[in-house]
C-alpha cells in the first residue's frame, strides 16, 4: 500500500473500489476506462486501489462511462473526491510521521475495529501521556523537549476516537512482558496500570494479558495490528510495524494467518476479569 500523502487514504481505496466496482458491472477493462480519461490502464488500476489522487473531471467522465446518471448517485461520489483530497487532522504533525505511519494513522482513523497485539510496549492507543513521553523519548533521544510534547499531543487525540459516540471498537492483547517492563519509573508504570484498570471498563474495549505461564504462543513473530472497515468494499488491513518502516498486507492470503494467530491469543489470553486480576496483582508488586 502506497505512501497517502496528505489526503485521506480509506477515502481514496473506498473510492476506488466503488469505481472499480462500477466498471466490472459495465463489463469494461482498465484499459477502456483509461483510454476514456486520455489516461493509462495502470492509471486505473492505481485509481481503483486508491493509490494515487483522484481529479474531478476524470471521475466526472468516469461516471458518464459507467451509466451513473443519477444525480445524488454522482454527488455522493464527486463528494468523495473531495473528502479525499482533503487531508486529515494529522497533516499538521506531517513534519514528525514519516509516510509509512501516516499511511497507519489514516487507517486507524476510519476503522471500526482495531484488534491489536503487542510485546514490547502498551498500545499507543491505551497509553497515558507519561509514559508516552517516555517511549516516544527512547525512539528519538536527540530532539528538543518541544517536538517530544508535539509527539505525546498527537498520540493523545488518537485517542479521543475510542471515547467517541462512533469511535471504534478496540480490542488489545498485551504480553505481560510489556506489563512487566519498567518504563520511566515506579509512578509512570503505576499510572499506566491504572489507567488501563480503566479503560477495560469501556464497553467498546476489550483487554487482555498473554500471561509467561503460557510459554510458547501463536504470535511469537512480534506486534501486529488488525484494522477491519465498516465498507464491506474495503478489506481488513493487518499492519506491522519494524524498525524504519512497516508492512500493510491487504491480501486475504496474506491476512489470514494473521487472524488465526489473534484468534488463538485471544483463547489463551486472560477474560476480562482475568485481566483486571493481572492488573491489581502487578500494582500492589510495584
């Protein structure tokens, strides 16, 4: 998946996809279509995967190609143009993402549910602003207080998408390894683990602990995220994070073992009340 730019990357894929829906009812090939815009059949594909922008007139014609003559049926998606052309709230922390985490960000922000598993850290989305600080502090150790508060700012409005009327659903597994790892200090580690005694109680968040007494587990490999979309047109997206960049499989062959391996950790992991168990214990440790 391609780089978004400063646009709305689900907006784009949900835009093609109803494009690319509309010419296969036509029966047209990319190379028709394109050749209708005084365009290239690899211009449509990347259209129809909402990897590149989108003009206005060649949807327009687009739309004339493909028989879509109702005018609230045009409007809606010229509308779409529009939204996806539009850039998000996180355009104006564009000088600290590189594209591969706003390409993340921009995902995170249209999905309906995020399943998440993570070794290392809290999720950033569960995460309170001091021990975001602390983290965001060890990956980059040289810049100036200011950009670190920058950073910390925009994880916190992340997060303001779960406490919403339409925020999405959440549902995180974390390795008690990332529970029991110091981070910034003995009162960092015990806000943080009340914080997340908290949030458990959402309705819309699920939480649970992959406890060691389980040794070996499906997600050996590492972290990984899960992002499903309430368009039935758009695919899950499974996200891997690495060092200097990241992974967006997009490809049911691709996504599958992945779901698997949630699945199974979810089985193994803690129940809800589990969980708050884990949480209390490791408190009163700390």
């Amino acid at each position: 998946m391609d780089p978004p730019g400063t646009g709305s990357t689900v907006r784009r894929i949900m835009l093609g996809a109803s494009l690319r829906r509309l010419r296969e009812e036509k029966g047209l090939t990319r190379e028709a279509a394109g050749f209708h815009i005084r365009a290239s059949e690899s211009k449509i594909s990347r259209m129809e995967l909402g990897r590149v922008g989108f003009k206005t007139r060649d949807v327009e014609d687009l739309l004339t190609l493909y028989g879509v003559l109702d005018n609230a049926e045009r409007r809606s998606l010229l509308e779409m143009v529009r939204e996806a052309n539009t850039p998000g709230w996180w355009h104006k922390y564009g000088d600290l993402l590189p594209n591969w985490f706003a390409t993340y960000v921009g995902l995170e922000e249209a999905a309906s549910v995020i399943r998440t598993y993570e070794v290392q850290f809290v999720p950033g989305l569960l995460q309170t602003s001091s021990y975001a600080r602390t983290v965001i502090r060890l990956g980059y150790p040289d810049v100036p207080d200011a950009e670190i508060e920058r950073r910390v700012h925009m994880r916190m409005q992340r997060q303001e998408r779960l406490t919403k009327k339409d925020g999405p659903r959440l549902w995180a597994v974390i390795d008690e390894a990332a529970l029991r790892r110091p981070i910034g200090g003995r009162e960092t580690m015990r806000e943080q683990l009340r914080h997340l005694l908290e949030v458990a109680t959402l309705p819309n968040i699920t939480l649970q602990v992959m406890p060691f007494r389980f040794g070996m587990h499906a997600a050996e490999g590492g972290a990984f995220s899960i992002l499903r979309f309430p368009q039935s047109d758009l695919s899950d997206v499974v996200y891997v994070e690495q060092l200097w960049g990241a992974l967006y499989l997009d490809k049911r062959e691709d996504i599958d073992p992945y779901l698997t391996a949630m699945e199974q950790l979810c089985v193994e992991s803690t129940t809800p009340g589990g969980t708050a168990e884990v949480l209390g214990d490791l408190l009163r440790e700390i």
